[in-house]
C-alpha cells in the first residue's frame, strides 16, 4: 500500500515540476514549485525521514515560496513607474 502511495505522490510531484518549468505566469511556475517541495516533504515523512521532512516543509516549500512571492511583488511594483 505504501509503494502505491509514493507512486501517486511521484507521479503528482513530476506533474507539478513540469508545470511550474512550462507555466507561462510566474506565480503558477512559483506555486508549482512550492507544492513541488511540499510534496518531497511528504515522501520524506512516509520514508521515516521526519526531520528531513519537517525541514523541507519548512523552507522548501514555506520559506522559499513566500521569499519568492515577495520578490515577484516587489519587481512588479517597481516595474510599475518605469511606463
């Protein structure tokens, strides 16, 4: 049950890695990655690794999204007076 388990998990992980390299909106490529690290977090859990597990949810998907979702907004707000 496990195998298939990590198997969906993959497979969904693989999807969400091509979208966020294929995504044509920076915020989708940013949130796919995030789930991205979300999801290795998971597969870290279930492969009895949980302070690798807690570390990746922390600042790969938690940490790195935000910091990148501010500076996604920062550029654009910056971008917005050069008309």
């Amino acid at each position: 049950m496990e195998i298939i388990i990590l198997s969906v998990i993959s497979i969904i992980m693989i999807i969400a890695a091509i979208l966020a390299l294929y995504a044509n909106k920076l915020v989708t490529a940013i949130i796919s990655a995030g789930v991205v690290s979300l999801l290795a977090s998971v597969i870290y859990l279930l492969l009895a690794a949980p302070d690798v597990a807690m570390t990746e949810a922390a600042i790969g998907s938690g940490l790195t999204t935000v910091v990148f979702l501010y500076a996604l907004n920062k550029i654009r707000k910056s971008g917005e007076g050069d008309g």
